[in-house]
C-alpha cells in the first residue's frame, strides 16, 4: 500500500515537471478510447495537468476529425469548436457534423491558462461509433442451435426449483461458425456482436478480446447489449472464419442443481455483423443468418447458480478456423430476440488477478481440498493429466466445514464445475459462463500427486478472480492497522460484487438489489471510476419500473419476490438517490435528464401508497442488530427509515427539476417535502426526549442526516445518538440502511471520535469481529454468521469515512465533480497518520496528515482547474486556508 502511493506521488510529480498547462487523460462517455458510442452528441471530458501552482483553464478548443492525419494539421472536419472562453473540462456534448454508425472519430484539445497563454495540444484520442439504427444491422438476424417453445418460456422467473412438472428441461448449448474469404488489404475491420446469455467469440482460432460473461445483464424482454471489438489484427487475407460459443447466463436457467431462480426467456442466441473496411474504400458485411453452421459445444451444462460441466471428448479441433470441415454440422436457426440492441459501454468483466494456494489438505484418497486464502468472486482454472474419461469434479466453497469439506450451506449447493478428460497429456481447463464466491475448492477424483490408484493428477490449481474492470482509482493506508484491514475487507466485497450490475453475493443470488448502489455508492466511487457502470445501473432501473411507477428491489428484475422484497422505499429510491448521486461524482446533467421521468413517477407511486405522508412498508433497517436472528429490521418500527428516505427523495427532486430548468417543479416539490417532514416529525418525534421513534441509531441518524429535524433541536438529537452508541459501550446497532446514516451524522456533527471507537475493537459484531472470526471478505451479517453469506456488499459504509472524514477529502457543498474541494481531516484516537488518493474526474486528490506531540501536519495534492478549502479539526490554531492547484504542506499547533 505504501508503494502505491510513494508510486502516486512520484507519478504527479513527474506530471508537473512541466509548467505549462495540458489536456491529458481525454475521455469520450466516461472511458477512453471507446469503441460502440451511440450517443450523438457524445460527452467529451479531460483533465489538466501543469507545474504552476493555481493553475486554471480559462478557454478550451476541440478539433474532431475523421482523419488523424487532419488532426496534425490542426484541422476538424467533423467539428471545431473554435475558442471557447469556459473552464469546462468534463461532459461537454460533441456539437459537429452528425455522426456516422460504425464510424471512428480523431479529437483532440487545445486550452489556455488564467492568463490567456495558449498550451501545446493533448495528444488525441479517439472513439468509435456503435449502430445507431435498426437498419446499420444490415440484415444480422438473431440466430440459434434450438429455439425454445413459447410453452417452454418461463418469464418471470420462479423463485426457487420452480414447478417439479418443468424437470430438469433440456440444456442447448451450441457451438457457431461462418467461414469467408478476403482478397484485399484490410484498412479496419469492426464486430458487432450479442450473445445470450453470454457468449465468446474467436476470429481464425484465437479469442476475439478478454471479457468474462459479456455481455451484461439485462431486462431481456426490453433489450440486451452488444459488443464491439476491433478485429483487424485477426484478420487474414485469404480464407477467415470466425467462431462463437454460447452460455446460458440469466438468458436461461437449467432446472438442475441449485438456482436461486428458475427461468428462461429462450435457448441461446446470437446476433453478429462484422464490418470490413478495405484500403481501396470498399467494405463488405458478414452478418448472422441461416448460412451460419452449428454444433453441439464440448459444455454439456452451464448454469449462472449450479456451476459448469465440459467433456474434452467433445471437443472438435479447429471449430473455429477456416480449415475446419463443417460437413457433419447444421445449419443456423434463424429466431428472435430482444426487441433493442444498446452498445455495452460500461467497462466488461475481466479476469483481473490469480491466486495460488496457500495450503492443501487430502480429506480422502480421491479428495483433496486447496485453500486459496482470499475469499473472492471468480473460478477455478486446472491443469491435470489422466485417462480418456477420467471425469473430476470441482467444489468451490466460501467456508470449510468442521469435518473440513467445501461448505456450501449458505450459498447455494451443489454448485460444481465438471471437467471429463480426454487423456492427452497436460490438460488445462477452466469454466467459461459461470463463477461463484469462494476460497476454498475441493477436488473430487483426483489427487495432487502421483499414485499408484490410475486417479487423474492435478498439476496446478488456481483461482481467478472476476470483476467489472473499472479503474481502481482510490487507495488508503494509516497507523491503524485494524482499520487497514477493515479496508481491505470491504474493497474485496466490493470487488466480488461489482460485475455488470452491483450484486448482493457472488453465489447465492447474484441480483442487483438496488439499496447497496446508493448506500454504499460513495464508498465505491471513491475507489474505482464507475461513471460508465452507473449510466448502465440507472438504465437498468428505469426499465424494471413498472407502468404504475415501483421501482422493484432488484434490477434487471428477473422474478418478482413478494412484500418488502419487492417493494421497499430504501431500496426502489436507489432510481432517485443513486442517480443524483453518479450527478454529483461525474457531472452527468444528461443522465439526470434521462432518468427525470422515472424519479418523478416513483414519488407519485410513493405518495399513492402512503397514509398521511407516511410509508409503513418494506424491509426498514434490513440485518440491524438485535435480540433476534437478522432480517427484518428490529430496533427501528416501520416507517422510520421509509418515510425519511422518501422525504429525502423529494429534496433531490427540488435540485435536480432547478438543474434542469424545470422550475414550476421546484415549488411542487418543495411544498410536498414540507408535507412529509411535518407529518414524519408528528409521527415520530418526541419533543420532551428529542428522541426518534424507538431512539435507535438508525432513527435519529436518518433524521439528523436528511435534515428532518428542526434547528431547534438539532443538538439534542445528535447528542441522543452519540449518548445511546456510548451507552452501549461504543457498540453499534445500525443495519444495512441505518449505519451509513449514523456514520454520515456523526461525521457532519464533528464526532469521528466515536466513529473511531465503534470501529476500532474486535470484541462486539462489526468488522473487527469478521476479521476476527478470519473473515478475508465482507460478510453479510455483523457477527458474520456462517449460516449467511461471506462475501456480500452491503454493510461496507466504513469505506466512505475513511476518505472523507479519517482523511477529509469532500466536496463543497454544491460542487459537482469534485470542481470545489475540502478537505477536512479527522485526525482521532490514538492514530498518528493516514493518508487516501482519489483520482477524481478532475484529477489526482492527496492527503496526508500526520501527528506529531501537538504539531498537525497535512500535506495535500490538489488537481489543476479546482480549487480547495483545507480546513484543521477543532482544537488547533490554524484557520481554514483557501487555495487552487498544486502541493502544499500546511502544519498547525493544539492550542
């Protein structure tokens, strides 16, 4: 950790050694380089860098061209924006020539600084436009092995095994070719390509790119994503061939083994255009039809719940080159499927780390069981040799029972993975379509070593850990070594449950409920740029709204659950609280405008299902602690943190309907949040205790935070809150919606010392007792019960205080994107330094403080084009400092 940052340090040193100021780091719709944009007007975004301190944009240029060659000469035949005399660096919307599907676009930034000094150019950058329209298909039709029955569609999914008539249902899973041929010099060659569930596609024998499960999750019945990837380096002149496997995913769940749902909206699909481009300015399509060919794959089974089976006897060498002999296989089926097709934007799901065992233990003579030390998302990958038809069987597990088998009580058993030798030497396989939660693996049928039993040996074992592959971007190290690792574990349940949607668990469930996206939305931005995921979350909620304005629990929704587990306000105001939320990190005025519609019609249904403004449904403070076993919230009664979070939604809608120019909506809404705060105090307040329904942590937090209470006795209730934690010997109650609130009201009241003494202890539940207890990951209750899942996201909201309270790095009120900086330090307890990185849209933020006797000590790095106010903790004789860009050291005294 400490790498890193020295490693941080050095590289913005290194940045700044040249004093003029520059463009760098340009991104188009959040990322860089993107290949599939489909915006129009796409959002265009860098960050400044310079060796002068305050260092300021005052005008910015944007050339645009089709040609990179025009750029060098300064030209932009798709757009100039001549001088524009702003200090806007991030979402500012393409305004050129219409752009073209499938079409690459050059552009690059000329800027000047405060005093009007011209900058050398950024280096350009570029992106590619997806298929804006139905007809930039060019014919592509959907196509299949098998085509489900509409009898055989289950849509919404069952909760559950679902009806015993169903059986097992058969498993389709094909194997897909076309061959062509190319006779000229290639200039760019593009696919466009949807696979469902997921697929994987190779052009003339080598996988094309290295995503894991694309494409994203959807709402299959509205639409489903394609890819795009350039393929020009695979190609050859002469014979091609280009090759896709397909998996089930959520597309179809096969009724065997465990599956938290069973459904299906068909069998396995595709849908394929390859755009040829040649030097000579000519092009030709090769698309998806009934010319296609198809086999059965080597995957006899693949469920995203029950695991994955392959027999290597299957296995057709070459399927995928263009010297194939594809005599024996059938033609494509041409079928249907979803009704649009939207470019994956979001970054995909990639294998991002591996992990050897730690140790390895026979359990019996044909069983061993390896621990791989980290409790995290992803697969297994073998090596083995053995006999044709020697057929192993992998179990993957998040905890070892007392007799030391893989234990999968809590997390959906079976789940296994499969593999039937063809015994030919070293074999290496690894699953393609599924993944699972775990640290340890057994393995059945085989042993590690060599033996006299003919059992097939495994030559190595590892474990690959999958994940949306947004840049991690935040980093936090202090004296406090408990706190280290509290860190470590949540940014593993982060990881673990950030694929294309912010999953509960990487096992068990693997749906997006939504209540996480925003109480733990600023613990992950802090430490990875989700910008592109949080437009494809948002999308996801607006279509899982139903026609009478719920936004459900979970999006995608692929089943629908019952009573507050498929309607409870915390987590249906995700579409509200979540979006305004990615508004404030990224800037995104066009996601506000596009998700406007859904938040409004979400507070109408609200308010349809409320009695006197209040909301005495849901799931409340979901896994609080109390006398009884986790659920249900049991210290706050219903309606508390409902009905606060729904006045809370109405606050944002005053904002967001003001930024938008909407402004008979801001009085509207306005008036009716006034409604709700007065009925919520008459319902819950108690004026002669200043107290809050039952006075739990979560009930006077909520209401601290959102603002419900009136000044008058805003103290009271603060010190209500700090009197019943104390009380309690430091031990927090809060649950899955309530202790983010109690740590953001103690934070903003200046009481980070007792956030420090909440956290800092092993001995009651919290994240020292997971640790504790060997933890390696979040786990979803607070005493991290074996019974529960050990790896789930919710819970982590100690993240967010790290970097904007232990570290104090915040923004103003009413910045958006980090423009306005504080950084406000809580140095507490017995600790004698931290330090935290964000790399911001803006750029690099650092803060270090370190105490030494009664000597503060902070230094900072703040980016160019941002100002920042550093302000000292109560006690030293330092007032607050205002300054621009650059690094600074700033030390004060107690008095």
């Amino acid at each position: 950790m400490k790498k890193w940052f020295v490693l941080g340090w050095l590289l913005w040193i290194g940045l700044w050694g040249n004093a003029q100021l520059k463009a760098v780091y340009l991104r188009c719709e959040y990322l860089q380089n993107p290949l599939g944009v489909e915006d129009p007007h796409p959002r265009l975004s860098w960050e400044l860098n310079s060796g002068q301190k305050n260092a300021r944009q005052s005008a910015y240029r944007i050339l645009v061209a089709d040609d990179p060659e025009l750029l060098k000469k300064d030209l932009g035949n798709a757009w100039d924006s001549r001088k524009v005399l702003s200090d806007a660096s991030i979402q500012i919307r393409y305004a050129g020539k219409p752009l073209v599907s499938g079409k690459k676009y050059y552009w690059k930034v000329m800027t000047w600084d405060a005093n009007g000094r011209a900058a050398s150019s950024s280096e350009s950058a570029q992106w590619q436009m997806g298929l804006l329209n139905n007809t930039d298909w060019s014919g592509a039709q959907w196509i299949a092995r098998d085509v489900l029955p509409d009898s055989g569609i289950i849509v919404p999914f069952a909760h559950g095994n679902g009806k015993k008539e169903w059986g097992k249902r058969p498993d389709v899973l094909p194997l897909l070719r076309k061959r062509f041929t190319i006779t000229k010099p290639v200039k760019q060659a593009t696919a466009f390509v949807s696979g469902l569930g997921h697929f994987e596609m190779y052009v003339n024998g080598n996988k094309t790119g290295d995503h894991f499960l694309d494409p994203g999750w959807t709402q299959y019945t509205k639409h489903a994503q394609y890819v795009t990837f350039d393929i020009t380096t695979q190609l050859q002149n002469g014979s091609n061939a280009v090759g896709v496997m397909l998996g089930n995913g959520f597309y179809y769940i096969p009724g065997e083994r465990y599956r938290k749902l069973t459904g299906a909206y068909g069998f396995p699909k595709m849908i394929a255009k390859l755009w040829i481009e040649y030097k000579d300015g000519s092009a030709d399509m090769v698309v998806s039809d009934q010319s296609w060919k198809t086999a059965e794959s080597p995957i006899c089974f693949s469920s995203i719940y029950g695991g994955e089976d392959y027999d290597a006897n299957l296995e057709q060498t070459g399927w995928n080159r263009p010297q194939f002999n594809d005599a024996g296989w059938t033609a494509a089926l041409v079928t249907s499927g979803p009704p649009q097709l939207q470019a994956q934007l979001a970054e995909p799901v990639r294998v991002l780390q591996t992990f050897n065992p730690v140790s390895k233990k026979m359990i019996a003579k044909d069983t061993c069981v390896y621990d791989l030390g980290q409790n995290f998302s992803g697969i297994p990958a073998i090596k083995i040799t053995g006999k044709k038809g020697d057929t192993i069987r992998l179990r993957p597990a998040e905890l070892i029972s007392e007799n030391g088998t893989a234990n999968q009580k809590a997390t959906g058993s079976p789940h296994i993975y499969t593999y039937v030798l063809k015994g030919d030497g070293v074999e290496e396989w690894q699953p393609r379509f599924t993944y699972y939660g775990f640290r340890y693996v057994q393995v059945e049928g085989a042993t590690p070593e060599e033996n006299t039993s003919g059992l097939p040996v495994i030559k190595e074992l590892k474990g690959l850990h999958i994940r949306n592959s947004a840049p991690e971007i935040g980093a936090f190290n202090s004296s406090n070594e408990l706190f280290n690792k509290t860190s470590d574990l949540i940014r593993w349940a982060i990881r673990s449950n950030m694929v294309s949607v912010f999953t509960d668990c990487p096992h068990r469930e693997k749906l997006g409920w939504l209540e996480e996206t925003h109480l733990m939305g600023s613990s992950v931005q802090y430490n990875y740029d989700i910008a592109a995921l949080c437009k494809k979350v948002v999308r996801d909620m607006i279509n899982a709204q139903t026609e009478d304005g719920l936004i459900p629990d979970i999006a995608p929704e692929y089943v629908h659950f019952d009573g507050g587990f498929r309607d409870s306000p915390e987590w249906g105001s995700a579409g509200i609280i979540f979006t305004w939320y990615a508004f404030q990190w990224y800037g995104d005025t066009a996601l506000l405008k596009e998700a406007y519609p859904m938040m409004k019609k979400y507070v109408s249904y609200l308010k349809a299902k409320s009695k006197n403004h209040i909301l005495e449904f849901g799931l409340s403070d979901w896994y609080d602690i109390g006398p009884e076993h986790p659920g249900v919230s049991q210290l706050t009664p219903m309606g508390v943190t409902a009905t606060a979070t729904y006045y809370y939604n109405l606050t944002i809608l005053s904002k967001v309907a003001a930024l938008l120019g909407i402004n008979t909506d801001v009085p509207f809404f306005d008036n009716w949040a006034k409604e709700v705060k007065t009925a919520f105090n008459e319902k819950f307040f108690n004026r002669q205790t200043n107290q809050y329904a039952t006075g739990s942590q979560a009930a006077n937090a909520m209401a601290l935070y959102m603002n419900l209470v009136e000044p008058e006795h805003r103290e009271a209730v603060v010190q209500n809150l700090v009197k019943d934690i104390r009380g309690r010997n430091n031990a927090l109650t809060g649950g899955d919606v309530g202790y983010r609130y109690v740590l953001r009201a103690l934070e903003d009241a200046g009481y980070s010392d007792v956030i420090y003494d909440m956290n800092n202890r092993s001995d009651v539940p919290g994240y020292g007792y997971q640790l504790a207890h060997g933890a390696t990951a979040l786990t979803e209750s607070w005493a991290a019960l074996s019974s529960v899942s050990n790896n789930h996201f919710m819970l982590g909201h100690l993240m967010e205080w790290f970097y904007s309270g232990l570290c104090g790095i915040r923004q103003a009120e009413g910045s958006v994107g980090f423009k306005d900086i504080e950084i406000r330090p809580h140095p507490v307890g017995a600790m004698d330094h931290a330090e935290a990185s964000y790399h911001s849209v803006r750029g690099l933020i650092n803060v270090r403080w370190q105490k030494q006797g009664d000597q503060l000590t902070i230094d900072v790095v703040i980016p160019a084009n941002t100002t920042a106010t550093v302000y000292f903790p109560q006690g030293y004789d330092k007032a607050p400092v205002k300054t621009g860009s650059g690094s600074y050291r700033f030390t004060a005294k107690k008095k």
